[in-house]
C-alpha cells in the first residue's frame, strides 16, 4: 500500500448521516415555526413558473375566457372566488405585481388562441412607463426547459404546506433587510415586503399581516414613498424623455388593443382605488386627462375609473394601494356588475 493511498474510515457513516438529517430537520422545524409566529400561512409561491401555467391555459382551448392583465392592483384587488359566483366563469389571472400588462397585451394580440375577454387594469406609473418589474416570466413562458418545468411542479407539491416556502422569507432576503449601518452616500431602497397569499391559479389575497399589524403595513407604505420624485426635481431633458416614453406606451396599448378587437376580443380598462403617496404620485406624473381619457378614447374600448362609481370608493387600503381582504370581495362584485352593466346598455345603444 502506497503512503499515499488513504483507506476508508472504518466506522459507518450512517451515524454522521443520520445526525446531519436530524440537525436539518430540527433547523427547517424551527425556521417553519418562527414564521408561524409572525402571522405567515402557506401558500403556492408567485413564481414565474407558476404564472407561465396560467398563460399556457389560454392556448389549451380556454382563450375564450376573460384574462386578467395588469400590476398588483388588479392581481390583488380581483378575487377569482368571486369573481366565479357573480358570473359563472372564473377568470384566468395574468397579473403580474410592479409590471405594466402592455407587454402582455401584445403578447396575446399577436395569438390566436386569445378570442375572449381581456380586463386590463391601469396603474399609472407601470402602465405608462413600461416598466417591468417581473418581465422575465414573459421568457419562462415561452422557453421554460424541461428541468424548469419539473423543478415548478415539485415545488408546487409541497407550497401548500410550508409557511417559510416565500420569497419574503429566503435567510439571504431576510439577512439583506437587516438594519446594518450603510456607507455614507450609498442609496439603499427597501424590497417590497410579502403582501398576500395566492392560489394555485394564481388568486391573490392580502396577506392579514398587512391588515392587522399596523407596523407592518406602515413599512409598506415607506417602501412605496421611496419611489416618489417631486416634479421639481426633475430636469426638462427628464421631463421630455418621460413624455416620450408615456406617449409611446398609449401608441403600443392602442396598436396591441386594435388588434385584439379585430379578432373579437373585448378589451376593458380599469383603474383600481388609490391613496396616500399615490395621491401625489398619480395626479403629477400621470394626469387623468394626459393619460386615462387619452387611452380610452383612442383605443374606443370601455374603461371603468374607480372616481367614476361610487360602488368603487370608500374601500379599505391597508398600505394606500391595495384592497383589504374582505374589501376585494365586494370590490370585485361592484366591478363586474358595473362592466356587465356597461356592456348592457352599449349594445342596448349599437342596436338602435
């Protein structure tokens, strides 16, 4: 035997194994408990693998139905529950949070399998800024690979039953949002904390955290202060640029929503309820006579602003942009009896 040889150990490596699994299960318990403690529930992960399975719907003979589209006011704010009770069909929900949906209305312009519905809400600073947020589940969809695929529907099978299984709650997320001191001049912006739960067709419900810990939803509506720019800050070159980027988002939703009612589709647009800092933010940036009256006159498609309806104000909004659970319930009936009203009297009107 060479001196360089180097023989097994010669006890059983079972023992160190079965201590390395106790350790991890002990460790995974008490991470699963903690999060418990703190008011989190499981819930399916909002994965670009899990969005991807909804868009694939519209091309499996269900493009006759009514898609969701938007930002996280119409992901959170539409109850699909409800939605399903009011009018007998549950809608597919293509809301992604922090991304404008003119993408998306592209995307399903340009596919044929896209032939029902299509309600897409209007959140002002992603709609008419183009920005997107979770724009790479737009690639997930179109080339998601085998082992993505397989890696989505194992996770999916053990979603429902961890609490810790969120984004929210990563050691490296959770370490990141640590309160270290930061170098002088170093612009640091908070990530969006967990705001809901979601189901495996991606209904999205307000995480009660938000509603009944004041704190909690107080960080929240830091983290969307520190979006906001005053005006006068602003540059006339940024200034300029920025109209030239909201002018051309409207050309792109108006060329996007042409093609889809050539085909048949209904194309309706939405604006969900705001406050607080929004009050600033939407009025400045994005003027309703500039930006709403705009699209919806040029695109000629019915559009349903919450200041419009009283059967749209007076909700709860915990963190000033997104509905309280129970309030989403009644917002989503008001919002479908107010559309099938609309179209009611529309084709009342086309007839005579």
């Amino acid at each position: 035997m060479s001196k360089y040889d180097r023989g097994l150990p010669g006890d059983s490596i079972k023992p160190a194994a079965l201590l390395g699994l106790v350790i991890m299960i002990v460790m995974l318990s008490g991470w699963e408990m903690y999060w418990r403690s703190e008011g989190s529930i499981p819930s399916y992960r909002n994965s670009e693998g899990l969005w991807a399975i909804q868009r694939r719907r519209v091309d499996e003979i269900e493009g006759e139905k009514t898609v969701l589209a938007g930002s996280s006011r119409m992901f959170f704010n539409s109850q699909l529950d409800v939605w399903e009770r009011v009018s007998g069909e549950r809608p597919i929900q293509l809301s992604l949070e922090g991304t404008s949906p003119v993408s998306l209305m592209e995307d399903l312009a340009e596919d044929p399998d896209m032939t029902g519905t299509l309600i897409v809400g209007v959140a002002g600073e992603m709609f008419f800024t183009g920005f997107e947020f979770r724009g790479s589940a737009f690639e997930r969809y179109a080339n998601e690979t085998p082992s993505q695929w397989l890696g989505q529907q194992i996770s999916m099978l053990v979603e429902p039953y961890l609490a810790f299984y969120q984004y929210d709650y990563s050691l490296f997320t959770v370490i990141k949002r640590q309160a270290f001191p930061r170098r002088e001049g170093v612009f640091f912006l908070m990530d969006v904390r967990r705001l809901a739960n979601y189901s495996k067709d991606r209904n999205a419900r307000m995480f009660s955290k938000v509603e009944t810990d004041p704190e909690y939803a107080e960080i929240a509506k830091e983290i969307w202060a520190q979006f906001y720019r005053p005006i006068e800050t602003m540059s006339e070159d940024e200034l300029a640029a920025g109209l030239e980027n909201h002018n051309k988002q409207i050309d792109r939703a108006v060329a996007a929503t042409r093609k889809l009612q050539a085909r048949g589709v209904e194309v309706i647009f939405v604006r969900h309820p705001f406050e607080g800092i929004y009050d600033k933010i939407e009025p400045t940036y994005f003027p309703r006579a500039s930006s709403w009256d705009v699209l919806i006159e040029r695109t000629g498609a019915l559009g349903v602003h919450w200041q419009d309806h009283e059967e749209l104000q007076g909700f709860w909004l915990p963190e000033s942009s997104h509905l309280a659970a129970a309030d989403a319930d009644r917002f989503t009936e008001a919002l479908y009896e107010i559309i099938r009203r609309e179209l009611a009297d529309r084709n009342v009107g086309e007839q005579q």
